[in-house]
C-alpha cells in the first residue's frame, strides 16, 4: 500500500498482517496458511502545517486506517480488536471514528466483572461517525466490497490494550461473509448484539456529513476525548 498524502506530509503506513493477528481470526487453518497477506493500513499522527500546534497543545491525535475489502476464510475482514487504557478512574478513553470511504461495523464491548455484558453493533457509511465509549473495546469490520477508508480522533496517552482479545481469539462476535454474526464460543454468556444508530452529537460537532477533521479548528469540541468524566451527558 502506498503512501498517504495529507497536507504536506507524506504519510507511511503501518501494515497489519495475517501473521500479526492469527489469535482472533476464526479460521485457523486459513490464516496458516496466508501469513504474509496485508490486511489494512494504520496512518498516524496526521494533521496539516497549520493544526500542528493545537494537536501536541489540546493532547490530541488523528489517524486514518484504510481496509481493503477481503474475506478472511469465513469471515469478513475486520481489525484486530482491541480496548483502550483508562484516563481516570473509571474511565477509559473514548475515540471518535468518521467513515471517509466504504461501510464499516463498528462492534463495541463491554466487560463487567470479568464478562462482557453488553455488544453493540453501530454501521456506518461514508460521512457518518461512531462514538467508542469509555470502558468499551472495539474491532471494525469490512462488511462491503469497497475499501473501507475511516479517520479517527483519540487522546495522544491513549493506548490500544490487545491482551483480551487475543486470549479470548477476537471480539465476542464473529461476522461470517455467509452466516453473518455467530458468537465467539470462547466467550461466556454472550449478550445479544444491541443495533445503535451513528453518533450525532451537534454540541460536539459530531453530525453526518459534516467533515470531522477540522474539529481541530474548535478544540474544545474534542475536549471529551481526554475528559470524559466530565461529559456525563453524552456517556
Ligand atoms: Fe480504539
């Protein structure tokens, strides 16, 4: 995959392969058997000349991921899944996601007391966005035959926590290209899978159609990013 142009960087991406996430694709024997095949693209840290003071001044990072439309053995392609690290007691960041290209299957989890006790399924297509909320972990899913392409803002002391799913082998659903969603066996007692719309928060200058980079521009709409302890009327 090429390089990313964005502004006047010229972005590299990170590549995420079979071999890097063989533990949460469900077909095993598939994935031995394509360990070198890319699978998606992660550019970091991204941002134009003019933003890049209030980026490093507000804490605050945007990425875009770019996913090719693949199955991989049963399933649909997807990431590798992951939870975020807490930012006050309580809570963890949350992150904001913008569909730029594609559809995408936003699948976020919750774990209370050692099992997940909530998943939310939130589809989105090209201008809308989805929330991550604290104390969610999430994978996105490729459910089309278009290149998913998406951004994201996120805190800059965020990081991705993998550990559960990887021990668990993925998300607590599996989407398959035939069958759709199954259970994750590996899971105990899995909620069913709640359907919650795209995320439009005005106040936040979250809305369909409305381009979510610039939000850079009004950083105190991206506030909550670092303080969601204080946003207890959108969480
Ligand atoms: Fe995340």
């Amino acid at each position: 995959m090429k390089n990313l142009k964005f502004g006047s960087l010229d972005a590299a991406p990170n590549v995420r392969r079979v071999k890097d996430m063989k533990d949460v694709i469900l077909d095993k024997e598939w994935a031995e058997n394509n360990l070198d095949l890319e699978l998606y693209y992660m550019y970091r840290d991204l941002f134009m000349d003019e933003d890049r003071e209030s980026v490093v001044k507000y804490n605050l990072r945007y990425d875009i991921t770019v996913i090719p439309p693949l199955s991989i053995g049963r399933e649909y392609v997807k990431t590798m899944g992951h939870y975020h690290s807490e930012c006050s007691p309580g809570f963890t960041y949350p992150e904001i996601y913008e569909v730029l290209d594609g559809r995408a299957h936003f699948l976020l989890q919750k774990v209370t007391g050692g099992r997940v006790d909530e998943v939310v399924l939130i589809e989105a297509k090209a201008g809308e966005k989805a929330i991550m909320y604290p104390n969610y972990g999430h994978i996105t899913i490729n459910p089309g035959t278009e290149t998913l392409k998406m951004a994201n803002w996120v805190s800059r002391e965020f990081s991705s926590v993998y550990e559960d799913f990887v021990r668990l082998g993925g998300g607590a659903y599996y989407e398959l290209v035939e069958e759709k969603f199954i259970k994750n066996t590996n899971y105990r007692d899995v909620p069913p899978m709640k359907r919650v719309e795209v995320t439009n928060i005005p106040e936040l200058g979250i809305v369909s159609g409305v381009d979510m980079y610039s939000l850079i521009r009004e950083p105190q709409k991206l506030h909550f990013l670092n303080y969601p302890q204080d946003y207890n009327w959108v969480f």
